[in-house]
C-alpha cells in the first residue's frame, strides 16, 4: 500500500514534471524490491538416498531450521514458510 503522503514527499524532491502516476510506480518498485530483499530464503536440494532433501542456506533458512529442531526442512515447514509471506529460492546445484 503506498502512502499518498510519501508521494507528495517524492514529487516535491524531484525535479518537475514528474507525475503523481510515476512517483507511485517508482515507490511501489521501491516498496517490492524492499520486501523481496527481506522476504526470501534461500535453500539448496540435495538426493539422499534417492529422496530428495531441503537443505537451508542462509541465515534465515537456518533459522527456520532451528525452529523446527531439524537440519532439513520438509514440504510441510516450506509450506507454512510461504503462508508467511516468504519466497524460496533454490540454490542451483553444481556437478
């Protein structure tokens, strides 16, 4: 949701002739790229044994991890990890 205040803000810090319509764009790109930034994890999938694994790669990742006393996280934690607003990133395996 962007603010109409934080528009005006905008709009009087750029040189004229900006839009109300591009300052909005230019701060809901702002706003997603911020929350892409602080809303993904990323995690690498390993085969063991011929089941495949979801192994957590960064902080947060880990930190789910812990919260779920694993050191994997199953289909279920990476559902409700989603429900939360998160996006996945799967780290790509190297040969």
């Amino acid at each position: 949701m962007v603010h109409y205040g934080d528009i005006f803000k905008y709009i009087i810090e750029t040189p004229f002739g900006v839009s109300i319509a591009t300052a909005e764009a230019v701060l809901m790109r702002k706003s997603q790229n911020i929350r892409k930034n602080k809303m993904t994890i990323t995690v690498k999938i390993k085969n063991v044994f011929g089941t495949d694994k979801i192994y957590p790669v960064c902080d947060k990742a880990k930190t789910f991890a812990r919260l779920t006393e694993t050191k994997t996280l199953t289909s279920y934690a990476i559902n409700n990890i989603k429900a939360l607003g998160y996006t996945i990133e799967v780290q790509a395996q190297t040969l």
